[in-house]
C-alpha cells in the first residue's frame, strides 16, 4: 500500500484523524526541531518551540493550503514563533546590556571531523544568517523556498546565506 | 560537484575551506529532536482545547474557494443586513441583538485570567478579564449572541479553570470540564 502523502494527512488530520497527525509529527518534527535549535541554540527552547509549532499546526490545520509543502509551512510558523520569542525577550532584557552569549551546541563524540569548527562557526552567526544557512545548506530548501520560510524577499535571502558562508569561511581559515 | 546556479558565488581565498566542504560538513551536522518529544507534542494537542467551527469550515471549503467564498458571505450579510433593517432612516432601529453577560472569576493570586471558548473560537488572548479587586475578583462583561456557548478561564495563560459559578457543565472530550451557557 502506498504511503500517504503529507497532504493527506494534513486532510485526515483535519477530519480528527489524531493518528494521521501523528505521523505528520514524526515526519517533520527532526526538521522543525533542527531549524528551532539553530535559531535559538538552545536545545530546551527549541523542544518547547517544536512543540508550539505542532500544536499552531493542529489550531490551524484549515489554513494549509493545498499544493504547498507541508514541511515548508511546519517551517515558516516555527521561524515566525522563534522571531516573537526573541522580540519578546528582547524587551524583557533591554535593561540588561550585557547579557549577549555565544552558546555553542554540543557536538556529539563521534561524527564529521569538521563538525566542532563548523558548530563554533555556525554559533558565532548572526541568528538571521544561521537561519537562512541552516535552510539551504543544512535542509536543502532552494533560496525562493527559504525566502517564503522566513517571510524575506529573495535577495535579503541571497545576501544573508552568502554573508553567513564567507564569515563561515572567514573565521575556520583564522582557527586553522 | 556540479555547480548550483541558485547559490551565490563564494569567494574561494582559502582552499581549506571550499563551499563544497563547507557544504558537506553542514550537511552532517544536522540535529535531531530528541527522543520522546514526538509523544510529548501529541498529548499536549490531544489535551489542547477543539476548534470546531473553524475546523469544520476547514473540512468543508477547499482552500482555493476561501478567499473568494469570504468576502461574497460577507457582501451576502451585508445586503441581508439591509433588507432586514431597512434603509437608513425608513424605520425605527432595532435593538441589538447580543445580550450582555457578566463573568466573574476569584482568582486573587493569578497574574492574568482570560475568558476562552466557542465564541473566541477557543483562541486564547482575546478576552482579557480586569482585576483582581480588593477582594481578588476577576471580571468582564461580554455581548454575546444568542445561542449555546462553551467556556473555560485561562489563568496566568496556563491553567484551564472550569467557571465554578456555571449552573451547566460538560466534559470538554480531553480530560477538561467547559462551562455551558445557554442565551
């Protein structure tokens, strides 16, 4: 039997199929979880993003509009939720000048050689580059896809993916 | 590699450090969701409160027939309003047809408490009640259409309150009990 497609699923969901939804999170919430945690670099915002993502979802399951990527719209509502988190705390710490980090996430013991500079690189990223680095090189979203993610215009999406590759570049040719 | 002509060219200064093996290493330092979260996000969609109207309609209109389906129900309305009324100035007004309701919550330690159900179409941020008053009330008053209506009170934006003045109640299908109020 063939596999449903991700439309069907959206459409079974909506009906209160609760097991079609179901399978539309184990299919994307790896991506979805993976683009909150680059934003955010922080693993426990990203799972609580992940999950406020999916539960929009569920709200808005009516507002999906048929033909689009499924993935692609998972995607723009956990951006846009992870933009209003940083306004939001961005407010809250206005009185506070010091408290910008760099927060590297850990690279796990055994993978690419590269991947402890590559995670060093990407942390020192402005978190509008990581973002739009993290959809075309890291998700495989073409730039007019990752421009429609994160609601920018296409050369705001060229600009940032090469401004975040050559500092990328810049800074593992100074580590090296 | 063969070249992608949507990416923008990136200087090659050092070969070190290539587009291509920037590109592969990036490629394999994707992060996945960790175990469990998957379980966790469904029992919170299965306890999260229903949106039938809007789901319903969902069901119902293909997408591609909303946006023109709206405004057409709208200029409908709009013209039944007319014909219902009367033109301006033909007719006595009539009396609107809401009914104000009183809510009231005693809640003296909670930092927010807003009124969520069928008519916000279970979306919360949009009826706010004031308080508290010296005796740790909550209140609001609503015009509500006449009809059936289901409610619940979210206090400090988590904590599902049945309204233990309602004179109905009815489980809500997800371990939650919604206040019933018949106008």
């Amino acid at each position: 039997m063939d596999e449903p497609t991700d439309a069907d699923l959206v459409d079974r969901s909506r009906r209160g199929d609760i097991d079609a939804f179901a399978e539309l999170v184990r299919r994307h919430q790896d991506r979805v979880y993976h683009l909150a945690c680059r934003m955010t670099q922080s693993p426990a915002d990203a799972a609580d993003l992940t999950q406020e993502t999916f539960l929009r979802a569920h709200r808005k399951l009516h507002r999906y509009r048929e033909g689009h990527s499924v993935g692609n719209w998972l995607l723009a509502m956990c951006a846009n939720l992870t933009k209003n988190m940083f306004r939001t705390r961005t407010r809250q710490r206005q009185a506070d000048a010091g408290h910008a980090e760099m927060r590297v996430l850990q690279a796990p013991d055994r993978g690419h050689p590269d991947r402890p500079a590559l995670e060093h690189a990407l942390a020192r990223l402005d978190p509008k580059e990581r973002a739009a680095v993290t959809l075309h090189y890291m998700e495989g979203l073409s730039l007019p896809e990752v421009a429609e993610v994160l609601r920018i215009g296409l050369s705001a999406t060229k600009m940032r993916v090469h401004r975040g590759l050559r500092h990328m570049q810049t800074w593992l040719e100074d580590r090296s | 590699m063969t070249p992608d002509r949507t990416t923008p060219p990136v200087p090659e200064s050092d070969p070190a450090w290539t587009e291509e093996r920037l590109r592969e290493g990036l490629a394999q330092c994707r992060i996945a969701a960790p175990p469990g979260l998957a379980d966790r996000i469904l029992r919170e969609v299965e306890a999260a409160p229903k949106t039938p109207v809007r789901t319903w309609i969902g069901m119902w209109w293909p997408a591609r027939w909303r946006e023109a389906l709206i405004p057409a129900l709208a200029g409908a309305a709009a013209v039944w309003l007319v014909l219902a009324r009367g033109f301006p100035g033909s007719g006595p007004a009539r009396p609107d047809d809401g009914l104000k309701v009183a809510f009231e919550l005693h809640a003296p330690s909670a930092r927010s408490v807003e009124l969520v159900g069928s008519f916000t179409e279970w979306r919360p941020g949009v009826l706010r009640l004031e308080g508290p008053d010296a005796t740790g009330h909550w209140t609001a008053t609503v015009t509500l259409p006449p009809g059936r209506h289901e409610y619940q009170f979210l206090v400090d934006g988590r904590e599902w309150v049945p309204d233990p003045l309602a004179e109905v109640r009815r489980p809500d299908g997800f371990g939650r009990v919604n206040a019933v109020l018949d106008l």
